[in-house]
C-alpha cells in the first residue's frame, strides 16, 4: 500500500475511534446527568414513596403522586446528602440533611468535624423546618408517633457550636428529639453503632443489630463477635435482652417486626459452608426462638421496612457497574402470596446545581 493509502486507512481509523470517544462521553455525560436512586426512601400510609435522587451531584427528596408522576419537596444544598426520610402522619416528611461520612481512612475519620441537620417539610412542598443542628454523623431517623418524637442515631453528635480537635474514638449514641428541639441522649456505645432500629407500637421498646461484644469490645473478640437482634427498654437503656437465639453463631444483618412475636431477619444460609455467602429472609418466632421458612430471595438487601399493613417488605438492593458506579433499586416482597416486583421509583428532571431554590424550599 502507498504512503497516501496509508494516510486514508490511519484517517478513517482516528475518525472511527474518535467517534466512538465521542459517543460513550455523550453516554457517560447522559447517564450522569440522569437523577438515579441514592437508596433512600420511607413508605407511608397507602404505600405512600418518599425517595431520594441524585443527579450532578444534587440530592432531591421526592413523594411519589398519582399515577407514575412525582413531586419535588426539597433539594439538598451543594455537597450535602439527605438521609433516613421518614414520613410524619399523611402529611409531612422529616429526614437528614448531612456532609456524610469524613473523607479520610478509618481511625483517622474526625465525625465531630461534620454537620447534620434534621428538617421537616410537608408533602406537598413549602418551606421547610430545621428541628435540630447538631456536630457529627446523624444515621437513622425513626419516627415514634406514640410518644410524639423521633429516635436518632448518630456518631459523635454534639450541640456545641465548636467541636473538639483531633482523633477521638468511635463512639455512637441514641438520641430522643421532640419537634420542638428538645434533644436527650438514651445511651451511647463505644465501637459500634446499632441497626436497623424498629420501634414498637407502644414507643416503649427498640429492635436494633449489635455485635454482641458491644459492652466490652476488643480487636481480639471483634474478631469473633456475632451480630444478633436486641431489645431495648427505651425509659431503661441498659435493659438490653437478646432476641435472636443467642445458640447461634450466624450474624443477622436487617430485621424487621411483623408483630409482637413474629419477626423477619436477613441471615447467611451456608455460613461455614466456604464459598459465596448465600443470604436470605426467615421468619423467626420470638416466643419459641426458632427459625422457619424463607422467603428466598436468595441475595443481600439493605434499608428494610415493612409497609403500613404489614404485607408487603420493601428493601434495596445494590450492584455495580463496570466503572464500579454504585446502583440501588428498590423492591417489594408480598408476604401473602412470596411475589416479588421491582418498584418503579418516577424520576422528574431535578433543577440544576446553578437553581437559586436549592437548600431552599420548592
């Protein structure tokens, strides 16, 4: 071939490549500046969704209406995430508005450095109301209607205005909070922090997952501990009963009450087994502490909630792209009939990160 044949075939190649250069950045640019689920969501009365979306880096907290459609109730300022929105009634959300875990390797994280909010908005948008301004990491928001409060878990929380300098040991803590700032702390724990809090109807007792070493951890026996299911008396904290067959060494990692002597939690099928831990749902009867069926969904979830008639369990489920881009999608499991759908979470185009409205009410 010619120098010029050459010079054709190398052209045409540039070109080619170039183009397709061209077109996965056009891709990539689409995908990102499409809103995707963060894995935040509450469900209401009715199935009511509130959920929250991500797009160029802003967060927006939405309540799904009617059929399909959605409506913006509140967008995060710049740098910001909203977490735990719980609904308040029919008729107002609270959740937390935070800087999020400190960007730097674990035991070297300063949580006392970052802030957190908890802020309420009514459904149908407006101005929202800021409960509480705290230092540090606020996790999980849970509504106790009974009691007129929410509970909060968080690391390192503070009402102080100036944090302490320096490294300070992990450390956790429950908190009560009344709608008019009233904030108390129920009791704290050193290594950990609880999960999957659910409260009773009463709002006189938590379910939540510890390890259990939680009173006396050491790097030796975090080694060996086990997350199990407790109970807490909530006027008498250091009443902690175990739930889970305390026989068993499996951990359990989402828990969720069905009714007072009836629970779901997520465990490891083949634990011991080598291999690929196989997780699943079971039921679990509190009074006779023993497990039954599953509900074979066969892989891990996260963010469980049973929804207001208690048959349908709503959960996340995460996976990665490629590029190792986190993806969450939300499903629901009948527990009447063992069906499971993915919920189709509507998606409106968000304002863009130039909007004067975001931090601010819509």
């Amino acid at each position: 071939m010619n120098k010029k044949g050459l010079l054709i075939v190398f052209g045409v190649i540039a070109f080619v490549t170039g183009g397709l250069a061209a077109a996965g950045q056009m891709v990539k640019s689409s995908e990102e500046a499409s809103p995707s689920f963060t894995g935040e969501y509450s469900v209401g009365a009715d199935g009511t969704l509130a959920y929250v979306t991500e797009s160029d880096g802003i967060q927006t907290l939405h309540v799904a209406v009617g059929e399909g459609g959605s409506r913006h109730v509140y967008i995060a300022d710049d740098s910001k995430e909203i977490w735990a929105p719980v609904f308040n009634g029919e008729d107002e959300l609270a959740f937390v508005e935070t800087t999020g875990y400190p960007d730097a390797p674990e035991g070297e994280q300063e949580f006392q450095l970052e802030y957190s909010d908890v802020r309420t908005v009514s459904v149908e948008g407006g101005e929202p109301e800021t409960v509480l301004q705290v230092r540090g990491v606020i996790t999980d928001l849970v509504n106790d209607p009974a009691r007129e409060r929410w509970i909060v878990n968080g690391i390192h929380l503070h009402t102080d205005e100036k944090p302490e300098e320096g490294f300070i040991p992990y450390s956790s803590g429950l908190y009560t909070l009344r709608p008019d700032g009233s904030f108390e702390e129920i009791r704290s724990f050193d290594t950990y922090s609880p999960g999957s809090l659910q409260i009773s109807e009463d709002g006189e007792k938590m379910l939540m997952i510890l390890a259990d070493d939680f009173e006396n951890a050491t790097p030796d026996s975090m080694f060996e501990a086990t997350e199990r299911i407790y109970e807490m008396e909530i006027d008498q904290p250091e009443e902690m009963a175990v739930v889970s067959d305390e026989a068993k060494d499996i951990p359990v990692s989402e828990v969720a009450a069905v009714d007072e002597n009836r629970l779901l939690y997520q465990t490891i099928m083949n634990y011991g087994e080598g291999g690929t831990f196989e997780y699943d749902f079971v039921w679990y009867d509190r009074g006779a502490k023993e497990e039954g069926d599953r509900l074979h969904i066969n892989e891990a979830v996260q963010e469980t909630q049973l929804g207001d008639d208690d048959t349908w369990l709503y959960y996340v489920k995460r996976s990665r792209k490629s590029d190792q881009t986190e993806v969450f999608e939300l499903f629901r499991y009948d527990l009447e009939s063992g069906e499971e759908e993915k919920v189709k979470l509507p998606h409106l185009n968000q304002p863009s990160a130039n909007d004067s409205t975001i931090g601010h009410f819509l």
